[in-house]
C-alpha cells in the first residue's frame, strides 16, 4: 500500500508528500481517518494480476505481512500473513477438508480433488526426499535414482505386466537407441547422402536402404539430351547465331525505349521510367521495384556532399498520415493513423512483424469518443510491450510504436 501510495504522489506532484491523498471525484473532500481515499462512481482500484508461480519466487516468496495481491490462475484475493500467502476468498474456506490417511468418503468428483489450484507442482516423497513430481503443465517427473551410472546408460521407466508397478531401471544408451529406432522404422545403421546427374529423369530425390539422392540432370552440349543445367563451358561451345538465338528469348531485337536492347551493330541502354528498366538520366524520372542502397544516402545536399549519416536530408520531410473512422488493418503505405472514435470504438490491425524489423508506426486517438469508444492496438504477430493488444482510453492520445521483426515495442507517448 505504501508502494501505491508513494507512486500516485508522484503522479500528482501537486499534492503534499506528508499529507493525506484523495484520487477521483471531488479531491478536495477526504475522510479525516483516512490516509488514502479513492473515490469514484465508475472506476475502482485494480490490484496487480499475479500469476501464481511468481508467489513462490522472489520478490513475492519475501514480501511483509499485509500484502494484497490478485492471483490470475485461482481468480482470488491473496493476503500475506505469518511469511505465508492465504486465500481471502470466502468459497476457499466453505471448501476446505482435511485428507485422511485412513481414507475419505463423501467425496464430490466435481469439486474435490488431490493437486494445486494454481501454477504449482504436486510434489511426492518418501524420507523427506523428492521422489515424484507432476508438474504444473501435466508432466510426470520421476527423480534420478543413486546409482552410479556410466555415462552410456540412461534411465527408463518399465511397466511390470504381472504387478502393474511402475518400476525405474537403467539400461544401456545403445540398446535404448536401437529400440527408439526400431520403433519408427529407422532400422538403417547409417543415413547418406548422394548427388546424381542422370539426363532420362527430371530433379527429383529419392531415399531408399538410408541413402538419399539427389538427382540434377546436366546438358552434355551435344544435343543428345532433352533434359538439364546448361554450364558456362556448354555456353561456349555454341556458335555466334545459336548465342544470338538464345539472348532473343530475352532481349528485344530493335531500338525500341524498353531498356537493354541489341541492335545489328550496337547495344543500346535506354532512360529507365516505371514501366521500363533503363539508365539513370538528369530528366524527371519514376522507379519501380525494390531498390537497395548499399552505401549512406543524401536528399538536398550540395554536389559532391556526402551524407553525414546513413541517410541525411536537408530540408523538410513529410510521411503519409490517414484518419480513419471504423477498424482497418495498417499497411506498408501508412505511417501515422488518427482513429476517429466519436461514433464507436476502433481497431487498428498491425502488420505481421515478420521480416519488417525497424518500420514505425503512430496511431492516435481523435475526436469524442471518450474512455467508453476506446482504440485498440492489435498485432498480428508478437506482441506490443509483452502484451496481446495496446488500448487508449483517453482521446488526442497518441502512441508510437516499433518492431523488432518478432514484437512490438512502444518507444514514444
């Protein structure tokens, strides 16, 4: 609670260290027994959300008497009392029986039953000692036992057929590895690998007796084959007019402006537009297609200047900006996104983080909508600071986010 208090003071820097907090409707009216008073008619105090694994870890395994937290996997109050975590719930304690070693009856299959209600481990020993554990995700855990094993032997679990017990015996890592393999048909002591290059078939693989092989068909260069790869010595082997017939497949044999052509006597390089590949001209000019940069890039500087950073612009830069007013997936060609939420609540759809690693998006809340048409933030991928989705409440709320190419990270709002 003093944790709660000391971070609310800071929230509100108006308000004395030293004197009593009021939060909510009407801050200048508080209870004189009260130290800190919320107030409110639509909004309530929300604890922390635990998980209940993180009970038994540090810093919560240590935490003072007094404590409240909220635990997710039993969706109950906890309190800390005498160094132990106690369920403040009223259904836990109208529930509650003691086990007897005798047996039990009067048992409701429904409701009682022997385990953990949250992420915890059911835990079984003999002489103070762990000997079995079913852990918290359904796996049955067995301890290793104390025998000296060598390092070729390992530790298996027999069902015995005559007693039905469930016994623990060590055998050698080869006799386990012939049977894993022979119970998936793996009976090959060896697997291979093969390359051929048969001109009857078309790239295929085959396996068979462990051997995998690779088939890539090769031109001779003597015309005998239908099939496969040509390679640069075959190249050189055909004449001027066949090399000429070959490249016609591929270039256009006239002047035409569609980039690279061949003319009777001369190879002729053309103005490059959007439609057509060509040269860089000092004319107005449009691209098409990706285009990769290697070195620094520079927009508006003197000739011969050479950018100071990877890409440096002297003058102003504008981006695309959207204003939207119902739900809509972003795409490559936004940037910023103002939702309008006056008429109801939105959600924005962010791209699959995959192979985007570094774009950037900034999407804020517009309008009157208030904390009732809320804007919700949604990945398609990863998450956005750890969590499934980014909510704003508040409108002319802004937030800007980046992608690593798995997550979501909220670097400005």
């Amino acid at each position: 609670m003093k944790k709660l208090a000391l971070l609310l003071l800071l929230a509100l820097p108006g308000i004395s260290a030293l004197g009593q907090l009021k939060v909510g409707s009407n801050p200048s009216v508080i209870s004189k027994s009260s130290i800190l008073e919320l107030e409110s008619n639509r909004q309530g105090l929300l604890l922390p959300r635990i998980p209940g694994a993180n009970m038994a870890t540090d810093p919560l395994n240590a935490a003072p008497d007094g404590m409240i937290i909220y635990v997710t996997d039993s969706a109950s109050l906890f309190i800390r009392k005498n160094s132990l975590w106690q369920r403040m719930s009223s259904d836990s304690l109208s529930s509650t029986r003691n086990w007897s070693t005798l047996g039990n009856a009067g048992l409701d299959s429904a409701v009682n039953f022997m385990g953990t209600t949250d992420e915890q481990a059911l835990i079984f020993r003999t002489n103070n000692a762990e000997r079995m554990r079913l852990t918290a995700g359904g796996s049955l855990q067995v301890t290793s036992g104390t025998i000296g094993d060598g390092t070729d032997q390992v530790q298996v679990l027999v069902l015995d057929p005559a007693t039905g017990n469930i016994l623990q015996r060590t055998i050698a890592e080869a006799a386990f590895n012939n049977v894993i393999s022979s119970l998936n048909g793996l009976r090959d002591s060896a697997q291979t690998f093969a390359i051929d290059s048969a001109v009857t078939v078309d790239v295929e693989i085959n396996s068979a007796a462990g051997e995998h092989r690779f088939n890539f068909p090769t031109q001779d260069g003597n015309g005998t084959t239908s099939r496969g790869l040509l390679s640069y010595a075959d190249w050189q082997r055909f004449d001027s007019s066949a090399r000429a017939q070959i490249l016609n497949t591929a270039f256009s044999l006239d002047a035409s402006p569609t980039g690279l052509s061949i003319t009777t006597d001369s190879l002729v390089l053309h103005a490059a537009d959007e439609s057509n590949p060509g040269a860089v001209s000092t004319i107005g000019q449009t691209f098409a297609g990706a285009k990769t940069f290697r070195d620094s890039v520079g927009v508006g500087l003197s000739a011969g200047t050479a950018a100071n950073s990877t890409f440096q612009v002297n003058g102003s830069i504008s981006s695309n900006i959207t204003t939207i007013t119902s739900s809509q997936a972003v795409t490559v060609d936004d940037n910023t996104i103002l939702a309008n939420t006056t008429s109801g609540a939105i959600t924005v759809t962010l791209p699959s983080p995959t192979n985007i690693a570094g774009r950037i998006y900034t999407i804020k809340k517009i309008g009157t909508g208030g904390i009732d048409n809320e804007l919700t933030i949604a990945p398609t991928g990863g998450t956005i600071d750890g969590n499934t989705n980014y909510i704003i409440y508040n409108d002319w709320t802004f937030v800007t986010i980046q992608t690593d190419g798995f997550n979501w990270f909220v670097i400005k709002k």
